[in-house]
DNA sequence: CGGCCTCCATACGGTTGCGTATGGAGGCGA
DNA sequence: TCGCCTCCATACGCAACCGTATGGAGGCCG
C-alpha cells in the first residue's frame, strides 16, 4: 500500500509518464480532458508535481503529441525492414487502425485540428502515412495518378467509414475496416502466409 | 444608431434566433463554442436575455439541434417533389454537403458524438440520409446488397476525404466531392439538363 | 549527521462559464 | 395616465481549471 507521500524512488513520474496519461486522457475524453488536475488525478498525484515536470499545459500536450508522433515514425520504420509491399502496407494499417486507441486518438486530434498545435502533428503524420502508402502502391506498379487516387479513397473510406461506425449510424461493416481499406487498394485482403 | 436598452420591438430576439447564432458558434469553434456568454455577445445581448428564453444551456443546445435536424428534414422533403431520383440525389449531396456552414456542422457534431444530445441526432440524422440515398438507388435498380455497399463507400468517402481536406493534409482533390460521392454512386456527375 | 537536491502536496489568486436574483426600460391595454 | 407584461442589464455566488508560492518528505553525499 502507497501511503501519503511516500513513494519509491522506482515508481517517481517522469514526462513520458504524464504524456502517456495525456495520451489516455486525450483518447478517452479529447483535448479538453487533457487537463491538468484531472491527468494528476490519473496518475495519483497533485498539480505540484506536474509544473515540477513542466511549464504548462501547453508543454504537456507538446509532449503528449510528440510522443504520439515518434510512434507512428516508429510503426514506419519498423516496415523498412519486412519483406513484400503488400505486408508492408497490411503491416501499416493494422498497427495505424488497427489498435483502438490510436484509432480514438486519431479521431480526437483531427477532430481538435483549429488547435494549432494539433493542426500541425495530425497533418504532418497524415501526410506521412499518404505518402508512403502511395510509394508502396508504386511499388506494386501502379501510376502515379492510380496510386494517388485509390490511397486517396483508401484512407479516407477508412476514415469516413469508422467516423460512421463511431456514431452509430452504420452497425456493422461486411468484415474489418482494414480489409476494406485493402480492397481499396487493390490488395489481397489477407497478407500471405 | 441602437444606443443600450433601446430595442426595437421587430428586433427583439426569440429562440430561434438564439438557435440560429448557436448553430453559428458551433460551426465555428464547436460545441464548446456554443457557450452562454459568447453566443449572448455574438447577438449584442447579455446572459440576462438568455435565461428568459431558455432554461439553462442544455436547452440552447437541443433548440440548435432541433433546428439544425429540422433543416435536413425540410431538404429531404423538397425532394421529394422532384423529377427524377438522379437529380434527387445530386440535390440531396449538394444541399447536404455543398453549404460550407451546413458541412462544418456535420464535423462538430460527429467530433461531439459523445455528447448524449448531440449523438442522439447526429446518428439518426445520418440514419435518415443513408436511408433516403440507399433508397434513392434501389429505384435505379441496383440491389439491396449493391445500394447499401455504394451508400456507405460514398458517404463515407465524402466524409474522410472532406477530413483530410479540412485538416490540411490533402491540398486539394480532382473535382468536387459531390462529384466524387456521385461517382462512387455510380451515377452520373452532373444531373441533366 | 547535516545539508542539499529532487519530487510532490497544499494553499492561494485569477479567469471563464453556469445559473440566479433583482431591477429597469419600453410597449400596450384599461 | 397607470399598471402590467415582456425583454433585457447588472450583480452575485458557485465550480472547474490554470498557474504560482511555499513548504515538506526522503534520498544522496560530503
């Protein structure tokens, strides 16, 4: 049992502990859960500790989307070294859309994007992950208009579809968001055993 | 000249006037936005106005809601008296889809799905206009199972591609997304003359 | 063991928005 | 004209959140 300010020096919050919670907070609630005093609460702690680790909140969701960013760049990087372009992009969707809470924190940074702060990450890692989805196309010998176009419908179906799945208008699609989004792509629904 | 505490009677505010500069706030900064004050100021009033009209700003929301939801009805109503369901369904997507204002308030609503209120119409509204289009093409002959897939690819292609547009990471997609949604409809880009 | 440094708790003031109370200005009918 | 009714302004208390100030507990090191 954790008494009052007592604790060990191997369970002592750093700020990737708090961006991770920001994180959470930010999937859960949206940006304004990101808030101070409730993120401490998350995390068992008061607000002294926060400033402690940073200067605003401002800081904090710096921090939290940084972190959310290095992530995606770490998923990319991770596909240099796999050996087909369709694993490569089944690899890609799966862990982009595949994983709840990314696809939550997706959803909530491009809902937040007047935030300039947000504006900027969501748009760069959406342009990243456009982009690279059409190289893997090209690679596969399609044209550059091809290519463009069906990343185009590929990514936004996907993102348009779960955006309806999510409200409740639509109950259930004929087998995953991913599969679809392949078919999209003119890929193999399944990557090869 | 409208000099402090000279109104005149014409110009005195109701409800729907409250509704109609909350759906504004919305669109602009989001639900948050629709916030007692702001939307007071937004209409040269003060809060003492407000709480003659409405209970509480629960009450503004669901007036906004109300009347935004009555909007789409009358749409799909004035439809209903036109000639052929091609030019139907291009009105329905231009009158849907083509108001900036009207599109904007689509976005907030699903980013604000979570709120009870907010999700309740935003899910029976999108209900409705799936219903009405998926409808639209079984009268062109298309099947049950066709009609649904070509809805759901269309309207949620328009929903993701009008994402990615807004927040930045697509500078600009070949056409108009009406012709896109009409496209993936498989139907005719523009309705004839 | 005494002093320092790290991490955190508590307390406070400032801002913003919600909701209430109270009163005032002007139209309108008796 | 007098009184009422409608619409709105002002002032207040309350709650949530941001940021600051201050102090305290515990590890570490001379």
């Amino acid at each position: 049992m954790v008494e009052r300010g007592k604790r060990g020096v191997a369970e002592r919050l750093g700020p990737d502990d708090w961006a991770r919670a920001a994180l959470a907070a930010l999937a859960e609630g949206g940006l304004g859960a990101v808030a101070v005093e409730p993120v401490a609460v998350r995390l068992g702690v008061s607000k002294g500790s926060f400033y402690w680790h940073f200067a605003n909140r401002r800081a904090l969701v710096e921090a939290a989307l940084a972190q959310w960013e290095a992530g995606t760049e770490r998923v990319i990087a991770r596909l240099e070294s796999l050996d087909g372009p369709v694993a490569r992009m089944r690899t890609l969707l799966d862990l982009a859309f595949g994983d709840a809470e990314n696809a939550a924190i997706s959803f909530r940074l491009i809902s937040e994007v007047d935030d300039p702060l947000v504006g900027e990450v969501v748009r760069r890692v959406s342009r990243r992950r456009l982009e690279f989805m059409q190289e893997v196309l090209r690679e596969l010998g399609q044209s550059e208009e091809e290519a463009r176009r069906r990343v185009l419908a590929a990514y936004g179906g996907y993102l348009g579809l779960a955006a309806l799945v999510r409200i409740g208008a639509v109950d259930e699609v004929s087998g995953s968001l991913v599969d679809l989004a392949m078919a999209e792509l003119g890929l193999p629904p399944a990557a090869p055993s």
